[in-house]
C-alpha cells in the first residue's frame, strides 16, 4: 500500500470529521466485524473453498479489514511499513525455512 492511498483514507475521514469517533477500541472491534464479514463469504460453502466465484465480495471486505487497519495504526500512531517489517523479522525468526518449509505446524511444534 502507497501513502498516496494511505493519505487517502486519512483524509477520507478527515474531511467527514470522523476522527473523533475513532479509538482504539472501537476500531479494533470494526477490523473484527470486517473481518467477520469476509468469512461470511464462505459460509455454507461447503468443499467449494475457492474464491472465483466471491472475488468482487472478497474484495471489498478486504478493503474494509485493510482501511480499518490504516485508521487504527494511525490512532496509535504506527508506522503501518515498520511493523509488518518487524512482524515478517519475527515470523522469519520464528518459521526458519529449513524448517516450516512445506508444514503448517506452529513454530514451537516445529
């Protein structure tokens, strides 16, 4: 994601005055909503785990995870770039190739 499109959030917001309804709280529980609502993309689906067919839900209920994400990190006054850079750190850390490669075991099953 660019600050071009990270600016447009922030200003999204701004120009609606917004902001003042924003904290941590609130917006931890509209990533989970969000994010809830993409899941209901595949509810009762079934075997049929594939995206063709939801690819434009999908899309925008990824949208709204990753906006409410923007917001919130901006609220705690995070750097969106340096902390999934620090989390990949981690995970490489925690799931070294020459280990997790082809598992999906959790590092300390690993």
């Amino acid at each position: 994601m660019t600050q071009e499109t990270i600016n447009q959030i922030l200003k999204f917001r701004d120009d609606r005055e917004w902001k003042q309804f924003h904290n941590p709280k609130d917006l931890a529980i509209s990533i989970s909503l969000e994010a809830s609502e993409l899941l209901e993309v595949f509810q009762w689906s079934g075997a049929d785990i594939s995206s063709d067919k939801k690819i434009e839900k999908i899309k925008e209920e990824l949208a709204d995870v990753i906006n409410y994400c923007v917001l919130m990190a901006d609220v705690c006054g995070l750097d969106l770039d340096e902390i999934v850079q620090e989390k990949i750190k981690r995970n490489d850390e925690k799931y070294p190739v020459e280990k997790a490669k082809g598992k999906s075991d959790k590092y300390n099953k690993l």
